[in-house]
C-alpha cells in the first residue's frame, strides 16, 4: 500500500516531539519508508496549489527513523526526484544567520520567519548505506536544517516562540498573512504543544 498525504502526521501529535532512531542497517523495511515518504509528500503537493513538497522527514509519517528527503529540484513540479539522507548530522554551520520564510507539512497552513545558518556542512548515508558529506548553502542549508530538527523532535515553530510577530498564515490566494497574536497565535494551541 502506498502512502498518501493523510499519512502525514501534524501537531499536536506527541510523536513529531520524539527523537527518531539511528539506523544501523538499510533494510526492506527502511527503503519501504523512503517510498512512503516520496508517496505522501508528492499526494499532498498534488493538494495544495500555492505550495510545494520540498522535504520530509520520517517522523511526519509516523516513523521514527532518522530518514530525511529533499526534493532534487523545488522549483519543477515536474521533477519528482529526491535525494535520500539516512541518519543525517550537521558537523558545521558556517556563513550567518538568516531569517525567512518556512512551512512544514506538520503544520497545516502556518508559516514562520525562521532565523538559520546560511551554510552548514553535513554527512549521512545514502540508500546503499554509502557515507557520504555534503556542503548545503542557502535555500537547501534551510531545508537541511529544518528537517534534521525533526529528527531530533523540534518544530520550526521552536525557534520564534515568544516572537508573535514572526507567524504568518497562508491565504487561499497562496499569500502570506501575518498573524495577530491575540486572534490567531494565542488562540492556535496546537502550535505550542
């Protein structure tokens, strides 16, 4: 069977505030999990008109496992292809700290102006169980780190709690809107769980 977007798991679900496992072996059962995860994050793209599936990690599907994918290339639709990170771990942040926009499929429709390392260096494994490192600048320095904090039970939302001012909602015409914080951030408790 394979997974859908109704597979991918939101707060204020206690497992995406979970440690996901090392993996120590690349089994049948890890590689089932990448497909799902490719399945779910390109059905809920399919979805949502104004957003696209970049990134997932295992955890938003309810697996526990320290399995990230990126999307090869965001900017295609088009281009279904993703790269696979087993058991990724940022060994350096380099360059500065930059805010900007993020999104999560673990939280329906809330965005935040989310404060990040402009470079990181990272090392994983690929499918085959190959080390590997790469250098992530950027938009994919973003990506990177946003996921591996889910493997390691964070939310973006933990880096601007306390900071009202940088939530925004997306609109149905695929805006940003930013959020009061006594209509709309106070009163959406599942963020905070």
């Amino acid at each position: 069977m394979t997974a859908t977007k109704n597979d991918i798991i939101a707060l204020p679900r206690p497992e995406l505030r979970q440690r996901s496992k090392k993996i120590n072996e690349i089994t049948p059962e890890i590689r089932q999990i990448v497909e799902d995860m490719k399945a779910a994050t390109l059905d809920w793209e399919r979805s949502r008109e104004h957003e696209v599936g970049v990134a997932l990690a295992a955890v938003q599907i309810n697996q526990l496992y320290r399995v990230v994918i990126i999307r090869d290339n965001p900017d295609d639709k088009k281009d279904d292809g993703f790269t696979v990170f087993i058991n990724p771990e940022i060994t350096k942040y380099e360059g500065t700290i930059k805010s900007d926009f993020e999104g999560c499929l673990s939280i329906t429709d809330i965005y935040g102006k989310v404060p990040r390392y402009s470079k990181i260096r990272v090392k994983a494994m690929d499918l085959e169980g190959k080390a590997f490192r790469a250098t992530a600048e950027d938009f994919l320095a973003r990506v990177l780190q946003h996921e591996i904090d889910h493997t390691n039970g964070k939310v973006f939302i933990d880096h601007i709690k306390g900071k009202p001012q940088a939530f925004y909602k997306l609109t149905e015409t695929g805006d940003l809107k930013k959020l009061s914080y006594d209509e709309d951030v106070k009163n959406n408790a599942n963020l905070w769980v």
